[in-house]
C-alpha cells in the first residue's frame, strides 16, 4: 500500500507517471524501462535528504550491474547469495560489501489434490529425502541460513523452529514403498514449475539418484508463472518469497490463509485460519508469538 494523493490520482489514468508523492524525494524524470531521475524535496518534514538526486538504471541498462560497478558507471549495486564470492575475490572491494540479513524465504509447494502428490506418503518421501542443509552449505556457501520452517528466524526477535524429520533416505524409501504406488518406478512423473530458480534443480537431480523418483523442472518466464500461480494450475511450484513487514503474518497468512490471493497452493484449514485470527487480534507481545 502507498499514501496517494486523491487529486492526483482523479486527474487521468496515468496519473502515476507524475505522481504527487509523499517521501523525501520527488520525481525529475522517468523514462520507461531506462531510468528514474529522484531529486531532492526540501519541504520534507523530516528534512531535506543528504542527496540533492538518486538515478536509478532500469531495463535494459542494468544488464551486469557489477560491471557497471566496477567501471565506475554506478555507485551502489545489490549483489544475489550467486555473486558475493566474485565481490569477496576482488580485493578492493570487500570492505564496500555491506551483508544484510533478510527475513525471505526459498520453499516448494505442493498441491494436495493432483497425483502423485495427492498421497500423504510421496509427499512425506520427498521432505525426508531433501538435503535441504547441504543445499545452504554447500549449493549456496554457507551463506544462506539452514532452514527452520516458513517463519525466518528473528522475526518478533526470536526462532520460530519447526519440528520436521531430518534427512532419512531409508525413511523416504519406506514411505514410497508404502505408498498407494507400492515402489518408485510406479509414481508418475512429479513436475515442479519455476522461474529461474535453482533449488528445485537440486530436488530433483538428489531425488532421481537417491529414490528414483521422476522429476521435471519446468522453467516459466516470469509474467507466465505468475499466471500460472494465481490461476492455482501448477501441481507443485518454487518460489521466493520476502516479507512486507516483519512478522510471522506475513509469511502464514499470505501464504496460506484460506482464500487469500498469495495462497497460490488452495490450502485452507478452518484451525489455522482461527489462530492466525486470534493472533492478529492479541496485542500481548508474550501471548501473540505462542499463538
């Protein structure tokens, strides 16, 4: 949500192409998908900001942006979990990273309702065989937390752990044999849809070798999966998700509260859906997190 003005927004549709704004800075120009010109409001109420103007690269423009970096074309530059060894490798540049801690999560999520993930045990076979801590140590470095749940830890200033099964190959195993489908060769091709993401692909290349499981990636660009998402069509997805503020709310709620436009799986369950309520409602800062 942002803070509008009503009579800018009345005066046409594309009102937010010169938009009335409310922040420390206003905008000088804008041109579609090359750049964003921000200078400087001297009325502010909090004082006018230590930068007269901020450009910000987009489109096209911003193709290697630590490149652009090094070549002095830009000063500040996000760098992804992928690019933080080749800052560390240049030696002039590593007490100019800053590493800031995000409550966002990496997950896969299952429908419950389109085979073979329909069955509870193929479910739980490919949850116990997920080397989800050799993914964080190992794909990514170390420098991705090992995960506890869907709740990132510190949010509300404490963990938020979740009491799942460690990695069990034979556990996995005897789930599978278990199973309405009885062994691996007989469940059906699980297909997991992405877009651009990498963690899927590791899912599926430890599962063949381990389980002998069949397991598609299915790569989407980004417009098409977002379809594909809110029309609640993949059997299973990977995606990234970032709080909007930092409490639990926003990664249960959103996610997976009955009806909700991000619950993008169709989960609903009338008990979760109450206590998210009766948490959203308690104002006791001890009471809320046990809720």
């Amino acid at each position: 949500a942002s803070i509008v003005d009503p009579d800018n927004v009345g005066t046409s549709s594309d009102w937010w192409r010169d938009p009335n704004g409310s922040g420390p800075f206003g905008v000088r120009s804008w041109q579609l998908n090359e750049s964003l010109v921000l200078e400087s409001y001297e009325g502010f109420y909090g004082g006018a900001p230590a930068l007269d103007q901020v450009e910000l690269r987009l489109g096209a423009s911003t193709y290697q942006p630590y490149n652009l970096y090094r070549g002095d074309q830009i000063d500040v530059v996000p760098i992804g979990v992928g690019g933080i060894e080749q800052v560390l490798s240049d030696q002039d540049q590593t007490d100019r990273l800053t590493v800031t801690p995000l409550f966002s999560v990496d997950y896969i999520a299952f429908r419950t309702d389109v085979a073979p993930l329909d069955d509870p045990a193929i479910r739980r076979a490919l949850q116990l065989a997920f080397p989800r801590d050799k993914v964080a140590d190992i794909s990514y470095q170390g420098y991705l937390d090992k995960p506890q749940g869907m709740v990132p830890a510190g949010m509300l200033g404490r963990d938020w752990p979740v009491d799942w099964p460690g990695y069990d190959l034979d556990a996995a195993r005897a789930q599978i044999a278990g199973s309405r489908y009885g062994s691996a060769d007989n469940v059906p091709t699980i297909e997991i849809y992405v877009s651009g993401y990498a963690t899927a692909e590791s899912i599926r290349d430890s599962l063949e070798s381990s389980l002998g499981l069949d397991i598609d990636v299915i790569d989407v660009e980004w417009s098409a999966f977002m379809s594909g998402l809110t029309g609640q069509s993949y059997p299973a997805h990977e995606l990234y998700w970032g709080a909007d503020y930092p409490d639990p709310e926003s990664m249960l709620l959103s996610l997976f509260g009955s009806g909700r436009p991000d619950n993008y799986i169709g989960y609903s369950n009338p008990d979760f859906d109450a206590l998210l309520s009766a948490a959203a409602m308690e104002q006791d800062v001890d009471a809320r997190p046990a809720l």
